[in-house]
C-alpha cells in the first residue's frame, strides 16, 4: 500500500468520490417502462452513492464546522463592537447626568445659602423694628461698567415687587451692612448706586472694633469710584483716641430711616492717608460689602 501524507488521502479520496459519482451518474439509465433488469444497474449505482455520499459527508463536515466556526466568531466581534459601543454611548449618558445632577445640587444650596442670609436677616433687624414685610428681597443681575463697579441692577422694579413700585433713594442693606440706595427704577429692574460711587455721601462715627467706642462722629463719607470710600471731615483736634486700623465706620445719619442707624458702612484701611489739610484727618475706608459675592440684597421699602 502506497505511502501517502494525510493531505494526499484527502484529495485522492475527495477525487475518488466525485469520480463515482459523475460515473454513477452518466451510467444509470433513464427511467422508462422496460423490465426490472434495467433497473438493476440504477439501484446498484444508487447504492454505491450512498455508499460513497457517508465519506464525503465526513470530508466536508470539517469544512462546514470551520464555516460555522467562522460564522460564529464574526457574530460574537460584532456583538462585542455593539456591546462596546453601547457601553460607552452608557457611560456618556450617565457623566451627562452626573452633571446635570451636580450644577442641580449647586443651584440648590445657593438658593439654601440665599434663604438662610434672609431668614438672618429677618432675625437680626427684628429687635430693631425692622419686620419681613418691611423688606423686599431682590436678586442681583448686573454690574456697572468697570473692574471697580459702582452700581448693581436688581430684578425689582415699578412694575413688581409692591404696590407702586420701588421708590427712589429707598435703602438697599444686606444683614447688618449698607450697600446703597435705589437710584434709577425701571420698570421690571432697577439701578442700585453703590456707597462706593463718587456721587454718593453718607454721615457716618468712628468706633473701636474691639469695644465699640466711639471714637468720632460727624465723618462725611464720600465714593471714590474705585471701590474704595474716603472721610476729610474729621478734625484732628477733636479726636482724643487715635484712629486705627480695622476701626468701623457706622451709619450716622438722620436722612437715613432710623432702624439703620449703626449699620455697618465698612473700617478703616488707612486712617491718616496724605491730606491737603493739616487740620483734618484723611481716612480711606474699605466698604464692609464686597458686592461681587453677593447673590441677592433686601430693599427696605417701608420704615
């Protein structure tokens, strides 16, 4: 017996069995209505097909397995890249949530932060005679022009928030500080004027942080329009206690309403700046509301 490789015996007997199978095929006779022995050599062909259709079922079977094989694994990549695909198209809806989730929570405790300044608010300007009412309670929108502004514009207006609107020149405070007074209402906002503007002038003491004594009164507060306030009333000659640093400067003035009065306006950053005047103090003073951290104000519209 011939000595063949495994690859020889496949195409020999793949070569064999095609060949019966084209003899088997040319040799059967056609079917008509002769006798029996014409049918003899159709079954025996027949049979010899089957015969031989069991070794080639066996041959090509591998074939149809790799096929199938390959099938498979094309389905299972494409799977996975879909897979994949929606994985990441989850993962993206979900960081989309978690951020939405997250400027939620942070516009949620602003407007926590909000509500307890008012309710501060409310709290500490009661024993002075101020009541809820009394105030009206606005949110800031805008700056004035400027890196040093001098004015804000709220969302309170003639056409909201009372009855009438809010008048002009009505205090705007936050806790216990002054911010400014209406200047220009609109009909749906109005222009608050900063202390810090140089058309604003306000009277005002002096006083020790640490103690709260009065160290001099009848301080004319004027803006410099740079953030910053300014006092060239002050006589030295009146003063006994040194001025110093960090002292505060309250509201003093009868124009104002008077449950304001003692407000905080801001302290002292330089109490005896240069002076054209020998005879006067020059005190620079930081306003105590840095109004670019302010969310909202309160209006006090009757006192």
């Amino acid at each position: 017996m011939p000595k063949l490789t495994p690859r020889q015996w496949f195409w020999t007997l793949l070569c064999v069995a095609f060949l019966w199978s084209f003899l088997g095929f040319k040799t059967a006779p056609r079917t008509d209505s002769n006798g029996p022995e014409q049918n003899k050599p159709r079954s025996f062909m027949q049979t010899l097909q089957l015969q031989i259709k069991k070794p080639i079922n066996t041959i090509i079977t591998p074939g149809q397995w790799l096929a199938a094989w390959v099938e498979r694994g094309f389905v299972a990549t494409i799977g996975s890249f879909t897979s994949v695909r929606l994985h990441s198209q989850s993962v993206e809806a979900l960081s989309e949530r978690i951020r939405q989730l997250d400027e939620e929570r942070e516009v949620a405790l602003q407007t926590i932060l909000d509500l307890r300044n008012q309710l501060a608010q409310y709290d500490a300007t009661a024993s002075l005679g101020i009541k809820p009412r009394d105030l009206l309670p606005a949110n800031i929108k805008g700056y004035g022009p400027g890196p040093n502004a001098n004015t804000v514009d709220i969302d309170k207006g003639t056409n909201n928030g009372i009855p009438g609107g809010i008048p002009k020149l009505v205090p705007v405070i936050s806790s216990f500080r002054i911010v400014g007074r209406i200047d220009e209402p609109m009909p749906l906002t109005a222009s608050v004027r900063l202390l810090s503007h140089p058309k604003s002038g306000i009277r005002a003491k002096i006083i020790h942080r640490s103690d709260r004594s009065i160290i001099a009164e009848g301080c004319f507060v004027q803006g410099n329009g740079d953030g910053t306030l300014i006092c060239n009333s002050i006589e030295k000659a009146k003063v006994s206690i040194p001025i110093e640093k960090g002292d505060l400067v309250v509201l003093q003035d009868t124009e104002w309403p008077r449950p304001l009065q003692n407000f905080i306006i801001g302290e002292v950053t330089e109490p005896n700046a240069p002076s054209d005047s020998p005879l006067r103090y020059s005190i620079k003073i930081k306003p105590s509301i840095n109004i670019t951290t302010l969310q909202s104000v309160d209006v006090l519209i009757r006192h």
